[in-house]
C-alpha cells in the first residue's frame, strides 16, 4: 500500500509543522491540510477526500465527501470514531487550547477514554 504511506509521511510533515505553534502561517498548498476548526469542515465540498488518521496505531481511514451535511457530522462533538486496529472507539471533542476567552478558537480533538489527542482529521489536496 505504498500511496497510503505517501500519504501519511505527507501527512505527518504538516502535522510536525503545525503542532508547535496554533498560529502557523496559511498553508501554502501543501499535500493535505488539518482539519480542526469548524470553518476547515464548512468549506468540504462533495468530492472532498479527507483521512483520518488514528496516531496509537498510524492507521488511515479515507472518507470521500458527498455533501456537506456529512462534512459536518464527521464533526460532530461527541461523535465516536472506530479505530479497528486498535479495536477502540474515539471521542469527538471541541475545546480552546489557548485558554483565552471570547475568542473564537475552538478546535476539534479526537481523544481516547482518558482524553489524550489520538486522532486527526485532513483534507488531501
Ligand atoms: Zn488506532
């Protein structure tokens, strides 16, 4: 399955560029790009394809989009996500890791049943 490796060393390269600070400059059109906020789901559009990545056992889950109802429901905050590598179920969760208030900067985790980030959602380009 050579793609999906492609894919996922794509994948984490974005990820090892974005996880170290929340303002990270607009991609500039890389291979994929991070779904975490609400506005990232609004702007699927049917024919989108999206991963989900699951980092405990590096598995990758494609999802095509069809509509942007499902784009949404991908989202959903207590959505559970299977994981059958891991034979776990994880959890859809919204919350503001900066801390500040009133700023709209709520971002989507997917966490196991002790609420440590597990998966992620991208959109391939
Ligand atoms: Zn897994």
């Amino acid at each position: 399955m050579k793609p999906i490796h492609l894919i996922l060393a794509a994948i984490f390269t974005v990820l090892a560029f974005s996880s170290s600070a929340n303002a990270y400059p607009p991609s500039k059109g890389g291979p994929s790009e991070m779904l975490s906020k609400k506005s990232d789901f609004e702007k699927l559009k049917p024919g989108d394809k999206v991963v989900i990545v699951c980092k405990a056992s590096n598995s990758v889950t494609l999802v095509d989009i069809k509509d942007k109802n499902q784009a949404m429901q991908l989202c959903a905050e207590g959505k559970m996500i299977h994981c059958s590598d891991c034979k776990k179920d994880f959890k859809v969760v919204w919350g503001n890791p900066s801390g500040k208030t009133g700023v709209p900067s709520y971002k989507m985790s997917i966490v196991n049943a002790k609420g440590e980030p597990c998966m992620f959602m991208a959109r391939l380009k």
